[in-house]
DNA sequence: CATGAATGAGGCTTCATTCAT
DNA sequence: TATGAATGAAGCCTCATTCAT
C-alpha cells in the first residue's frame, strides 16, 4: 500500500510516477527492474520513492492492483444479459479486453508479465491469482453455455477453459505480430488509438471468435 | 560461441556445466540469472566460466542454440511423408513436441522463457527468431494443407498460424496446470518422465488437435 | 539548546517529546537513534523537530542536559550534614541513586550510555565530564573522610575514587542482573516502581556498602 | 564463519584486515561501524570484503569469537594450582587481564562492548554469554574459598560475583583514567608496552586487589 | 586449464536535514 | 508554528568480470 504522501501527492506527479514506474516494471522482472533508472527518468531523488512506498514491493504491489482495477473497470462494463447470445457476448468481452490493452499498453504488458513472465521469488507469493482467476471465470461461463447446448461437452471442461483463456490472452501479441499495433508508439503520438486500426481490429477479434466458436460449438458425428 | 576450452572439455564436465546453467537461465531472466550461482552449484571456480565463455551473453547464446539444436532434432524426426493426412501427421509433431518439453524440461522451459518472458536489452537482439520462424513454418504447412481443401481458407492465413502456434505452445503449461505434471519432480525422482501419465497426455494432445481440427476445417455454411 | 519554540511549546506535547525523543536516545547509539522513528511515534512532522531544535546533536545535547538536571535534583536532596557518619551518609546517596535510577528509567539508561557506551564521533566532545565530575566528586568525599580516620590512607586517592564510583555505578546493573529488576516492565505496568521490590533493593544497598565499607575502612595491621 | 577465502588469504592481509575491522568495531556499535570505513582505510574494494565475509554480522562474529580466543589463551595461562592462595592467584588473573587488555587493546575494547555498550538488535542474540559466564565461574571460585573459609559468607554469592567482576572490568579503565594509559599510542609508537609503565601497573593491581581482599575476607565482629 | 582473490559499478534502502506552503 | 514532500549522501550487499598464479 502506498504510503500517504503518494497519495496526498499532486495527482499529475503522481500520475507521471506511475507511468514511469509502469514502463519500468513492464518491461523487466520485478529483480531487474530498476528504481534507479526510474527515479533517472522521473529526475527525482532516490529517497522520493521511499517517501511514497514502503519498498521495492510495496510499490509493485500497488501497480499491480492499480493495473488490475484499471482492468476490472473494462471488464465490468459487458455484461451478460445485454447480449442475445454467448458468442456476441463473447466478442465484446475480446473486444473490451484490446481496448484495455490499446489503451493502457504498460497495464497490459505489467499483467500479462505478472501473470505468465514473471519468476522472482520475491513476488512469488503474489502470483497466478489471476490466471487461476481467469480460467475459473472461464469454466463457469462455459459449463453454462453447456447447459444451453451451444458448446461442445464432448471433451474435458479444463481444456475447453485452458483454451479460451490462452486464446483471449494472445489476442494483443496478435495484434503486435500481425498486425504491427506498435501500442507505444500510438500511445507517445497523441492518443487516438482507435481510428485507422480499428476496423482491422474488430475483424482480427470477429476472426478470431470464428476460430473459437468453430472449435467449441458441438460437434456433429 | 564457446571458447575451444570448452569444446576440449571432459564430455561429462561439459554435460553437468550445460545442466546446471540451463537450470539457471530457465529459472530466471538473463539479468537475473546469476553466474556467481552456477559456478556454487557445480563447485568450480568463477573464472573457469570465462575459460569457457567470452562472458555472460556468450554462454547465454551457447544455450540458446544448445536447446534450439535438441529441439530442432526431435522436430526433424517427425516427416509429412509418414503421416496419411495433415491431422494424425500434426498429432505427431504435437506429441513429439511434449515428448521434447517432458525429456528436456530445462531446455523446454528455457525456450519458452527466451521466447516469450525474456526483456532483458543485453539479449533483445536475439530474441523472436524462434516465435518467427515458428509462425512461418506454420503459415507453410497451412498454406499447402488449405490447397488441399483441408483447411478454411475464409479467415486470414496469419490468424490461423497465430492460432496454431499459440495453442502448440501452451501444451506444456496446460500439463502443468490442469494435469499437474510437476516436471521438476520427475526429473529429480529418477527421468522416468513416461508411465503413469502418459496416456493422460496422449489423451490431452489428442483432445486439443480435436479443437484444432474443429477450428480450422473448412465450415460448412 | 532548544528553539524558543520548544520552550513555548504547550508543557504537556513538550513533555511528551523529552519522553519519546528520550527513549530513542537511551535505546541506541548517537548514530543509531533515529529522529524518523521519534517522530513517527510522537505523530507529529518531521519538521517540528527542526523548529524545536537545530539539529539532532542540539537535541541530544538538551536531553543530555535535562538528565543531568534531574539526577542532580535528587543528588542534592541528600546533605552530608543530616546524617551522622560518613557511610550512612553514603548509603542514602545510594538508595538515592537508585530512586532516580528506579524512578527515571530512560533517564539513567541515557545518562549511563553518555558515560560509557556512547562513542559516535559527533557527540565526542561532549562525553566523559559526567565521570569526571562524580570521580572528582567522590575524591573530595574520600579525602574528608581520609582526615576524619574513617577512610583508609594506604592506597593511592585516585584508586579508591574509582572503586567507590564503579561500585556505585553498577548499583543499577546489579539490579537487573541480579534482581531481575525489569524496568522498562515497571515502567509500562503503571509506574509503582517500588513496593515489593523496595526490600530486596534496600538489602542490596546495605550489602553492597557493607563491602565497601570493609574494603575501605583503615585496614588493622 | 569467515569464508575460505578469508581463510586462504595471505596470513599479512588477513592480520591486517582483522587489525582495521576490529579497530572500527571497537569504536562504534554493529550499527554504527561502517563496512565503508574500513575498505577505504584498507584501500581495498568493498567486494572484497564479501569474498571474506558473508556480511557484516558474520564479520562481527569472526571478530567477537577471535578475541574471545585471544582473550582465553591469556586466561588459561593462569593455573590456580601453581598458587599458594586464592589471592595470589587472583592476582595473577588480575594481572594477565590487564596483560591482555594492554597487548590487545583493541580486543579488549571490542569485548567490553560487547558485553556492555552493544544494544544494536541485529547481534542481540549473540550478546551476554560473555557477562554471563563470568559471573558463573568468579561464583565458583568464590563459593570454594568459602569452603575455605577466606572469603566471607555473610553475603549473598551473586552480590560477591558481581562485586568482583565490575572491579576485574574496571581495571583497563582505570588504567586508562588514572594512569593515563593510551593504549593505541603505546601501540602506535613501536609495541614495547611493558616498560615504564609496569611498574605502576603492577602496583595498581596490587592496590585493587587489596580492595578486593579487604572487602572480602571473612569480617570480624 | 583451473583457480579464486580483487574489483567497482550498481542495486535497494535509511536518514538527517531543508524549505515552500 | 506546523507540515510533509524533496533531497542526496551514505550504508550494505551482489554481481559480472579480470588477472596473476
């Protein structure tokens, strides 16, 4: 938890500190990432980050729930019952997850590095909540939808889950292979992530959806 | 490249020198790997890795390539030729890659993180090539499998192969999540990584070509 | 010498400061003692300690002062001239030693670490007078004695001045190593510091002049 | 326990390294003694310091067990048998401390912190056996000059240990305080310190130990 | 070839002190 | 008068790398 002189902070430093501190620990291990060059780029004292965090953990901590609850915000706005059926559904959840992920590139990155790159000990406790989490959310919806006979009940529930999860996970690396959404550029450019992309990101998750609705429908013999 | 010291060296030293980095560098980040740790565990002097190796990267690099031969080597012996059609002839590859993932975790694990969890800017430039040339080789098999009519030809070639590849790669975690194969502890109990859970295996490859298959063919409209 | 500031300050916050402030200073080491951990007991800014005081050795150097002051107003309350004979006289001022060392936990520990224990540079200069000044004291009581016939004659003056005062001065490690007198305990449960113990300290007194006094007395040929 | 590098090191540099280490810990708490001192009076790297030492406690504990050593091969030198009585014998105890003290001053002092002025909580479980353990034996050898009806018994034993273990301390700080003893100049100067001084000594203790006797033997009534 | 002591940069963290509000 | 954010020096410790033996 920060402490409350990074909370009482000036929101606009405070907001630059995350930032910064985001980039850094998206892109390093919690072990290599650096408070030294973080308090370099931000081009203040070394001491600062003591004054605001308890230590290296505390601060890790709390981008990682800062993350998270940025997440949680897009998840929370699809719901259910405002769509005729799973797959729809489902493809607006992909939908929202690229938009958390286009709009908030360090957010993303963090996660998806705490929940699959992640290895210090350190953090080791931290860890895998979320996946667990994901999957879990995943069987529930999916044993539903088996209730309902739009998926297949042919194989294991755990695969069915592990395969979606996987999926929806891969979705913003697609983007970043495929179709060369370079987020940190975007992002440094001036913000209006959607625009020119948009279309193909819309096909690439209604492609996708394509994929997964053939692979999980039931299968005739 | 290792120096010619280490090529010179007693086979059987070499052989413990690879397992014990590879222990190391799958378990941690480049940065975070530590030789200071490697030369503890084999009980030998610090500067005799650099009687082997021109530095940290270059031992890194040995690995990397170290591991890209042992796999390459059980990829190479699974040919089209042998299989009827794409389907039994992919099962094939699958299985043979959990065989590699099961018979060479270090390596497996190591691959994994060099493809995917590795941020460290010492070793940025050798990243990906593997994730590349995966994709291609895929793109390759699809390509000739669609001129066949045995693959869907309505969605984007590289979505396909993204999809491909993404879920080849997850067969080793989805062993460790869902069927809990502790692969650290059957190394360490004596290699026989086969037996018991072998047929759980077979049947989870089995399992996910059934979802693939159902994915890619060509839907009826 | 404090601010006027801390001598305008409100009786009961200043009291409270000496308290806290002198039980971190008692506890630790010039060096050691940490003005970040006063503060963040007492709940008060960083700052007021610098409005109160120039800086930590001025703060030091006022509980220095206050100590010595307090164990001064119950020195004086003894006078030579109340009690009949020299050691009688002397075992008040034990047992009026140990009612401030009883009575003023925090002070006596922080006056016995300025004697003896304190060592950081800083404070250097500002040491050692207090023992001189006792030995000094004690010398000029021995040679009163000395020219009365009741102290001993054959030993060099300086030697017996430093018997006296490290007898004296191991009063109260006597206590708690012996004793198992727990101050800091007496002090948390409610401050009676005397009653059950009073017994046991008074018969310590009395023996331990009982040895000084055999040890000192003109010695029979 | 040192490292064996420490161990292994040239027997010059390692006296060297135990000479400055020890000086610094001698002058300052655990906490407050600055691995960064003592590389730069050495004019060695810091790192090197971790090649000797696991960390700075393991370095204060080769310290505090070195001395101890020392300090009991000046002890055991002194054999109760080959004295006709307890004083004599405890003379030479006497003696051979203050031999010890002026030949290791800087043992001596580390010790004597150890046992009185260290409060650092890092080395708290390793404080006290030393205190502890004299009191115990000094109890002993009084006990069985009571059997011998020298020593007077109507005082309880843990008063009479203490009484003789706070003087036994005192007398390098006597030295220090009456004689003017300056050890590290002594030192400094060329180490003959016998000489002029042992004369004075020799009758210091002499003085002592007639304080000790006096206070001691058996009272009339 | 192997050794292992030496190095020094760099990492995290603590702390007294300052200063604008 | 009080506040508390900011500072930067200093402390401990780790690590890859070098080099004399």
């Amino acid at each position: 938890m920060p402490k409350e002189t990074f909370i009482n902070l000036d929101p606009q430093k405070q907001a630059r500190f995350l930032e910064v501190a985001l980039e850094e620990f998206a892109n390093s291990d919690f072990q290599t990432a650096s408070i030294t060059r973080i308090v370099k780029e931000l081009g203040i004292a070394k001491g600062s980050v003591y004054q605001y965090f308890e230590d290296k953990l505390d601060l890790w901590l709390h981008l990682k729930s800062h993350c998270e609850q940025v997440k949680r915000s897009y998840i929370v706005s699809v719901r259910r019952e405002d769509y005729p059926d799973f797959w729809t559904y489902y493809e607006a959840v992909y939908a929202n997850g690229l938009h958390f992920d286009l709009e908030n590139p360090r957010c993303s990155q963090f996660l998806y590095r705490v929940g699959f790159k992640e290895s210090s000990p350190q953090v080791q406790p931290y860890l895998n909540s979320w996946k667990d989490q994901g999957t879990a959310m995943l069987s529930r919806w999916i044993a539903a939808e088996q209730a309902n006979g739009t998926i297949r009940t042919d194989l294991p529930l755990p695969i069915l889950a592990h395969f979606m999860f996987t999926m929806g996970l891969s979705v913003a690396s697609l983007m970043h292979d495929i179709y060369g959404v370079d987020f940190d550029r975007n992002l440094a450019e001036g913000k209006p992530l959607f625009g020119l992309e948009n279309e193909a990101l819309q096909a690439a998750v209604r492609d996708l959806i394509q994929l997964l609705k053939a692979a999980l429908k039931p299968q005739a013999l």
